[in-house]
C-alpha cells in the first residue's frame, strides 16, 4: 500500500528488513497453492484438466494481484545482491 503522504518522506528501513519482509510475503503467497493442494490430494474428485485449469488460474490471478511487486523486485534484484538471492533462489 501507498503511504499516506503526510507520512513522507518514507523512512529508511532497518538493514535486512526488506528482504526478510519479501521472504514472509513469498512464503505466505506459497502457503496455500493450488498446485500444492492437488499434488497432496490423493484421488482427487476434479478431472486432470480442471486440476490444470485451478493451477493455471491461480498462479495468473496471484501474479496478477502481486504484478508491481514482482516488477520491482525482479527490477531491484540487479542492484541489490542480498535481494536477487532471494528472488532468484526463492522467488521465481
């Protein structure tokens, strides 16, 4: 979220919060794939296909829901070395 702009200019954050608060976000984005719950569903009721099609349209829609972040992170992991560890490692 923007901050409001009576609380700028933003304050420099602490050494490493950033990437610690990218690796929360990612692992909290991970927790509940839908890739994960059809790979752990032993026998599921779907077809493969609308197993395929559920995958396929959350791994758009939470792409879609996090596109300036995954910009802007992909973009600043060039210049931060710390931050491409974890993109590159973690992250894609």
């Amino acid at each position: 979220m923007e901050p409001e702009p009576s609380a700028l200019p933003v304050s420099t954050p602490a050494k490493g919060s950033t990437v610690e608060s990218i690796q929360a976000r990612l692992l909290d984005e991970v927790r509940n794939l839908e890739l994960a719950t059809v790979l752990s569903a032993p026998n599921g009721r779907r077809t493969r296909a609308d197993e395929f099609e559920g995958i396929v349209r959350d791994l758009f829609w939470r792409m879609f829901r996090n596109r300036r972040a995954l910009k802007l992170i992909d973009r600043c992991s060039v210049d931060h070395p710390e931050l491409a560890s974890v993109w590159c490692e973690q992250g894609r």
